[in-house]
C-alpha cells in the first residue's frame, strides 16, 4: 500500500489556472502533498504563492483545473461533511449575538441549534470569552471576534480544520495568544489541520510539517518536518530548537529568492 | 436570543437634536419675516408668517377634516408600497423567473412620469378613495424594490464562501444573512417611499378629487388665496417629516447593529 493510501487528504498534481483576457494565469502549480489524519500542516509563502487557493481546492470552494483533490479516497467536489474554516476575516453576523454566530453552521443547514448551546457555551468558555455571549460582534475587539469565528467552526467537531490566515489582521500579542489557544483547542483531539500563513514563526509554532512555498512559479517547493514536542506552549517558542527552524526556514525562502538584498 | 446591548442615544442627545430642528424652523421663519417687513409683497403674493398661523387656526377645522382624506391617502398608499414591494424585490432576488419577467416591467413602469398615469386611474376607478391611494402607491412603491433588491443582492462573497463550507440551505442563507443584512438598505428606500408618498397623495388629488389638501390647493390657487395654500405647504411638510422620523426612530430599533446607528 502506498504512503498515500493511507492520507486523509490527498493533493494530485492538483493545480489551478485562471482564463484572463490577456492569458492564462497560474494560481497554482501541480501540487502534490499526503496529509496525515490528525497531522497539522502549514502552508507558508509570500503572497501569490497560490496557499490560498490550494486552501479553498481542499475546501471544496474552487475546483482544480489539473489533477485532484482526494479526502478520505473521495475526489472533492464540493465542501466535505466534516469540514471546520476559520477565515482570516471573522465573518460574524452583526445581527446576532456572540451566542448565535457560534451556533450559525447549525440554522444554515436548518438544524435545531439549541441542543448544541451548551457545547458553544463550553467553548465560549475556553477560549475566555465566557461572560461575552449575549454580547452583540461589535461590541468586540479585533481579536475575541477571531475567537469567536474560531469557536464557529470547532462547534461542528470537524475532522478536517482549514485555517486561512485566521491571525493575520491582529497585532503581534494577540496572534500569538490566539496561536496558544487554537494549540490548547487541538488537545482533547488532535484534528487534521491545514493553515495558510505568510508568518514563518507561526508555521514552525503550529505545525508537524511546513510546506514552503513560492510564487512564480506558484508551487510548493519543500517539505519541512517540524520535530517539536506537543503540546506545544510558550516554553518552546523560547526554546533554541524553534529559532533553528524559523532561521532554517528564512534562509531557505533567502535561497529561492523570495527574500534577497 | 439575547436583547441587544447596544449603546442608544441618550436623552440629551435627543432633547438636542430637537432643539436644533426648532432652531432651523425659527432661522426659516425670520427669513422669511425679514422679506416680507422689507419688500412688503401683497399677501396673494407672500403673506407673512403670523397671518399664515393665524389662518392656519381659523381654518383648522377645515384643515383638519381635509387632512384626514390626505392623511389616508398617504398612509394607505405607504402601507400598500411597502407590503408589494418588499415581497416582489424578495421575489426578483429569490426567483429567476421573476427576476427576468418581472423586473424589466418594474423598471419600465419606473420610467413612466406617474402624473401621466392619473387620468388614467380616474377613468378606471373614479373620482373616489381607491385611485388617489393607487397613485400615490405608483409613485412610491419602486424605491423599496430596488432598495430591496439591491441589500438582498449586495452580500459579501466571504459570507456565501462561509455558507458554502457549512454546507447551508438556500433559504437559510436568505433567513439569516441575505435579508437581515438588506434591512438598513430596505429601511433606507422606505424613507424615500415616504416622502414620495405625500407627492403621490397630492398629485392624486390634484387629478382625481373632490377633498383633501390637494384639492384645498387648486381651489384656493384658483381664487388666488395664497395664504391658506402656505398653511397647507407648512402642514405638508411637518407632516413628510414627522413620517420620515418616525420611520427613522423604527430603523433604529430594528437595526440597532449597524454601524450608522451607532453612537461611540
């Protein structure tokens, strides 16, 4: 049996070409990576290295041009049943409370929310935002309405979490508080998750394995396995073996011309 | 679901607002005090302010009972506008069908100058109640279906990406995102709707009447009686206004979320 049977998702030579009056655009490269059942792993470039799109071909929102997208032995062709996404806008309904957006995937699918109330409240909780859920979104910081988007998609108990930059418009504390609490999140199940991020010390912070990518060509270019202990907590962003791998990495984006000067 | 805890304006912010629109009146007022103490028109001309509240008081039962007519006109006509067009702008947004057979003609019929229309609806329907209330619907019913439309078709992308992932219901994309978030767009137009209901009411009766405010304004022009004409144009105007504020002070109850009803 191949190494591939055994993935929960499967990129094959998936890749992604836009018709433009002017030509075809290439959004992304055939791409090709195994990704584990419980495994994290990042997707990390510059813009316009196609992470983006390689993160909604999983997602099941845009279709592959070439090749496919396989999860669970399935070709995706539309969003998967088990599916959690955290966009890197929070996308809270304003018109509802804390509460509410929570609890949103179930009234869009016309389910009964409230036997999963308790279930968001708990959740609510552990993210700190326990006293907050009556509250209405803008009534919020930049940073708890994220938490909130967060608590939106662990609501379902997905298999498949798909992090689109989700800490990319907060400051610099807050995203890296956000990062401790999506790793503490991740304890009681260790789910498989994908993140899309352009911040080198939050792909080493989160993931087992670092896909570097590059734009033009948009493709993923190396595979990087992060040896790092789990849980993974403030200690070891202090520790040396973290600094290695974020300088590794650097100097590796430095080779392949992403940074120079 | 939770009340919302949104900040409201306070009470001093509204006893100041009122004082400011009392302040506008009385600039208004002086103004107009000013020509006429230097210019001296005659008053088939311009007559002065006191004579008009004067009259206004004189005349009030006539007014009053004129009003009632004009009063239901507008209101009918309002009520009609809204209860067509936001279901036919939810129809254009949801059906295809509709959207293709049914929108062209709305925007034609929007072309049509609807004073044409009025000695149309005088040979249908008569001198009575029913064509004035329809008139002054014609006039003020295509606001609220473009408003209508276009806040039920404005939605984020990012928002339908999020659906789409939730695997969402069509209509349960329609209940929770598409038409709460159409509702400061659909409360805009019926601000429109209102004042242009109170044209409608009176270009109704300019047609096709026998009473009302409209009516009152031919017959006075006719003997040249301009000052009750200045008490009905004052009325008039209290009147579009104390509807556009009252549909302004329901606007902010109903979408006390938005960002432009916000006081930080």
């Amino acid at each position: 049996m191949s190494p591939e049977a055994s993935a929960l998702i499967d990129l094959r030579d998936a890749g992604k070409t836009y018709a433009t009056r002017t030509g075809d655009v290439v959004a992304v490269e055939k791409a090709t990576l195994s990704i584990a059942n419980g495994e994290t792993v990042a997707l990390l470039g510059p813009s316009g290295c196609g992470k983006s799109t390689l993160l909604m071909m999983i997602a099941g929102l845009v279709a592959p041009t070439s090749g496919a997208v396989v999860i669970r032995g399935a070709p995706v062709t539309g969003p998967h049943n088990s599916l959690g996404v955290v966009f890197q806008r929070d996308l809270l309904l304003d018109w509802k409370s804390v509460l509410g957006n929570v609890l949103l995937p179930f009234e869009l699918r016309g389910e009964d929310p409230r036997p999963h109330e308790a279930e968001a409240r708990a959740l609510l909780e552990r993210v700190g935002l326990a006293k907050f859920e009556t509250k209405r979104p803008f009534e919020l910081s930049g940073g708890m309405r994220q938490r909130v988007a967060i608590c939106r998609a662990w609501i379902q108990n997905p298999d498949i979490l798909l992090l689109d930059e989700p800490f990319a418009a907060l400051d610099a504390f807050t995203r890296e508080q956000m990062q401790l609490d999506v790793a503490r999140l991740s304890l009681d199940r260790p789910r498989t998750t994908i993140l899309v991020t352009h911040e080198i010390s939050e792909a080493v912070f989160m993931a087992d394995r670092v896909a570097v990518m590059t734009a033009r060509p948009s493709q993923i270019r190396e595979i990087i396995h992060i040896d790092l202990p789990r849980p993974r907590n403030v200690a070891i962003r202090e520790s040396g073996a973290f600094g290695a791998y974020v300088t590794g990495i650097h100097s590796r984006f430095s080779s392949l011309g992403v940074l120079h000067g | 679901m939770a009340k919302a805890a949104g900040s409201k304006p306070t009470i001093s912010d509204g006893a100041r607002d009122a004082l400011w629109v009392c302040a506008s009146a009385a600039f208004a007022i002086g103004l107009w005090e000013l020509a006429v103490l230097m210019v001296k028109p005659p008053a088939y001309i311009l007559p002065a302010p006191l004579d008009v509240l004067v009259r206004t008081w004189t005349d009030r039962s006539l007014l009053l009972s004129q009003g009632m007519a004009t009063m239901g006109e507008i209101l009918a006509g309002l009520f009609l506008s809204i209860a067509i067009g936001i279901p036919l702008g939810i129809a254009i947004v949801a059906i295809p069908l509709v959207q293709r057979l049914a929108y062209p003609i709305v925007i034609a019929f929007n072309a049509i100058p609807k004073v044409a229309l009025a000695p149309l609806f005088v040979v249908w329907f008569g001198y009575g109640f029913l064509p004035r209330v329809l008139i002054t619907t014609s006039i003020a019913f295509f606001p609220i279906v473009v408003a209508t439309v276009t806040g039920l078709m404005s939605i984020d992308p990012d928002l339908l990406r999020l659906a789409a992932v939730s695997r969402a219901k069509k209509s349960r994309i329609f209940l929770h995102m598409r038409l709460p978030q159409a509702v400061p767009s659909i409360t805009a137009g019926i601000k429109i709707a209102t004042s242009l209901a109170v044209i409608g009411g009176i270009i109704g009766e300019f047609v096709a009447s026998d009473r009302g405010w409209g009516y009152l304004l031919v017959q006075a022009s006719g003997s040249l009686d301009t000052t009750i004409m200045f008490s009905i144009v004052i009325i008039l105007a209290i009147v579009a206004s104390l509807l556009f504020y009252l549909i302004a002070l329901a606007e902010t109850r109903l979408v006390s979320w938005h960002a432009s009803k916000r006081s930080i």
